[in-house]
C-alpha cells in the first residue's frame, strides 16, 4: 500500500527528528502526535488525502470531554496536502510539514502555558452561535481560574442552545451540573479530574497527577 509505504516510512521519518526531540509521542504507528499535558494535548496529525501523500493538522485538545479519540477544540494550523510521487520528491516536503509541526507545538506550549492563560484566550472568543462547546470549554476553564460569574454566562449560552442531537441533550446535562458548582472551584476542580481521568483511561494514556493551574 502507497500510504503505508514509503509514504507512512517518509512521514514517520520526519515526524522523529523532529517531534520526538520536543518530547511528543507517536500513538501507535498511525499518523497522530500527542505533546501530553496532562488535562490537555497538543495533537498533529499527517493527514492523509484522498491520494497518497500528507497534509497538517496541529491542535489543542481538552481531556475534560471525556471521549475516546483525539480530537481538535483549538486550532494552530491546517495545511493542505502533498501529494507523493517519488520518494525523492516527497521526503523534503514530509520534512518540511514535521517542521511546521514542531513549530505550531511549541506555539501551543507558549500561547497555553497555564490555566489563566487558557481561561482568558477561551472566554473572550467571539461567540459563534451554534458551536455549542466554544460556551462549555470557556465555562469549565472560567470555573477553574475561580471567575464563577463568567463561567456561568459562558454555561447559560450552552443552555440556551436548541438540543437538536442526542449529544446536544448530554452536553446540556454536564453543562447543567457544572453550572450549580461554578462557585466551588474545588468541586469544579474534582469534576475535571474525574473527566480527565476517564479520557486519559478511554484514550490508553498513562494516569497522570493532575496539575491545573
């Protein structure tokens, strides 16, 4: 298979020298990087187009979502894709797609370098009516950083939000409990770690102390 080889063997190639040295680590042998933070992840991915070759996608992603799979919250990049047609012709791009990865991780690294930071850059988002957790994710970490009155605002747009979907009414729920705590940092605090904790679990990461501040 084109993907698996040499094109996955390029990519892989690339993504070592220049990831394993920040110190993320590959999940599995798939084209997915974790920079493990212990609640949150920086995420690259090689993304595979229709053909054979790569595009980028680097990201934050909060554990306190409690899934099963690695997924974008925030975005630092997308790049389109590079198509393969020989080894010699691809390899420079891989390398150069492994940089650009390194690069938008450490931007990650200095953009979220504490919760405070994280909480100011999630709650003064524009608000995009429709995005659903763009109001969970800026209430949970308004919560955390000890401003209930901004964590609630930020719950109360997630519930004024039609529950089209099942996951919409599940959301609404959690959204609902975390806005009866979101003047008790310490319960706010011990309802992350029970998500985090459960994702880390769900997505075979290592249990780790949970630092969140």
């Amino acid at each position: 298979m084109a993907d698996r080889s040499p094109v996955l063997r390029i990519i892989n190639s690339a993504a070592r020298e220049s990831l394993k040295p920040l110190g993320l680590a590959q999940r599995g042998r798939s084209r997915l990087w974790m920079d493990d933070h212990g609640w949150w992840l920086g995420v690259v991915e090689f993304t595979p187009p229709r053909t054979a070759g790569s595009g980028l996608h680097v990201g934050a992603m909060w554990l306190w979502h409690d899934v099963d799979h690695l997924a974008f919250h925030v975005d630092a990049v997308r790049v389109g894709s590079e198509s393969f047609r020989t080894e010699d012709q691809f390899t420079p791009l891989a390398v150069e797609l492994s940089r650009q990865a390194a690069a938008n991780v450490t931007a990650l690294r200095e953009k979220f370098p504490a919760l405070p930071d994280i909480a100011r850059y999630l709650t003064s988002r524009p608000v995009r009516r429709g995005f659903l957790w763009d109001g969970f994710d800026a209430g949970i970490a308004a919560a955390l950083a000890g401003v209930p009155d901004t964590a609630r605002d930020h719950f109360e747009r997630v519930l004024r939000e039609d529950p089209l979907a099942p996951w919409m009414v599940d959301a609404q729920e959690k959204t609902r409990e975390l806005h009866a705590l979101a003047a008790d940092r310490d319960a706010v605090t011990a309802w992350v770690a029970r998500a985090v904790h459960s994702c880390r679990n769900k997505l075979g990461l290592d249990l780790v102390p949970l630092a969140m501040s």
